[in-house]
C-alpha cells in the first residue's frame, strides 16, 4: 500500500489526502480562519454546495473525495492490468466522479452541521452594512478588500469603491456600503458627514 501512496502515478491523491488532514487537524486546534468566505455566483459553485455548508467544509469533503476516489482507481487499474494509471488519464477521472461526490457530500452535511453554522445570507442584503478596509487602497475604478459581518456574525470579504468618484479609502478604514454594483460595492466613510445622512434617511 505505501508504494501506491509515494507512486508518482498516484502521489496527487496521496497529497490530497494529506492535505485533508492538515487542514483538519488545524481547524481541531483552533488555528484555522474560522471566517473564512468566499462569495461566488455561479451555479457550479451552487450545485457543489457552497452556501450550504462552509467553505473549508466543502473544501475538506472534495480532498477527500478526489484523493479517495483516485486512489481507489490506481489500485484498481494496478490489480487488473499490473500497472498504474497515467496522470493524465487517472486525475480528470478523478475529477470526473470526486465533484458529483463532493455534492451529494454536502447535503448531507448540511443537514448535520448546525444551521447556526450554516445561515443562507443573500449577498445583496450587505448593504447597509459597515465593513473595514482590509487590503489594497480603494479609489474610482481600483476596488479594496472589505471585510463585512452580517447579521448572523459570518464574515464576508467583498470589493468596494468609494460612491464618490472624488473620495478614496485605504487600509483600516471604516466604511458603509450604499449600494451593489457588478460584483462589488460602492460604500461612503464612516467618518464622512453623507454617513450620518444616509443613516438617517
């Protein structure tokens, strides 16, 4: 078995595997980013799970997945034919049957993980929210990272622009989104006097 492992043929499924471990054994001890998140639209991301269940979750389940799958079939092949896969051949096999795993894995999962855990939040319900700037400076038509929590405490990393093409914002600033445009926001200082004018409209 511990040659199938180190085979070059197989060593992508072994390193998946490992990798599942590791990230496991971080989040056991507590040293993970527990608020880790990503906000993607797409429908392949949605048939995964995404939203359902968190990301490192889905991430953990697909590792498993793939490496279980990928090694399953190179000691498959070794016992029918004597010889191992070609990578080329056996990783978008792989691949092939680990993602449709990976998303039966997630709705089972979601209905074990608490809903605390898993609250849907649609994206758009961000505005109104305040966030800090928390990597690159953010100007017209040059988005920053902004961190952002919601309600239910979740953190979400998302794009902004200033909604005055004249402002600019930059790392550990304090900010409030106003509106969604594209794939980001637009968002005006905490310190800016429009901010106490759009509280209180």
């Amino acid at each position: 078995m511990m040659e199938l492992l180190i085979a070059p043929e197989a060593v992508v499924f072994t390193a998946a595997w490992v990798l599942m471990l590791a990230i496991g054994v971080i989040e056991a001890l507590g040293l993970g980013g527990g608020d880790f998140d990503l906000d993607l639209d797409s429908g392949l991301f949605d048939w995964l799970g995404v939203g359902r269940v968190p990301l490192l979750v889905l991430l953990i389940a697909f590792l498993a997945a793939f490496g279980s799958v990928g090694l399953a079939g190179q000691q498959t092949a070794l016992e029918w034919t004597g010889a191992l896969l070609s990578p080329w051949i056996a990783i978008p096999a792989a691949l092939v049957v680990a993602l449709p795993l990976t998303a039966g894995l997630s709705r089972i999962l979601a209905k074990v993980i608490p809903q605390d855990e898993t609250t849907a939040f649609e994206i758009d319900d961000l505005v109104g929210r305040a966030g800090i700037i928390t990597v690159g400076r953010a100007a017209s038509g040059s988005p920053a990272r902004t961190r952002v929590v919601d309600p239910h405490g979740q953190a979400h990393h998302v794009l902004v622009e200033p909604n005055d093409p004249a402002d600019s914002f930059v790392e550990g600033d304090t900010v409030l989104l106003v509106r969604r445009e594209g794939h980001g926001f637009r968002a005006i200082l905490h310190s800016s006097p429009r901010f106490s004018n759009w509280m209180d409209s």
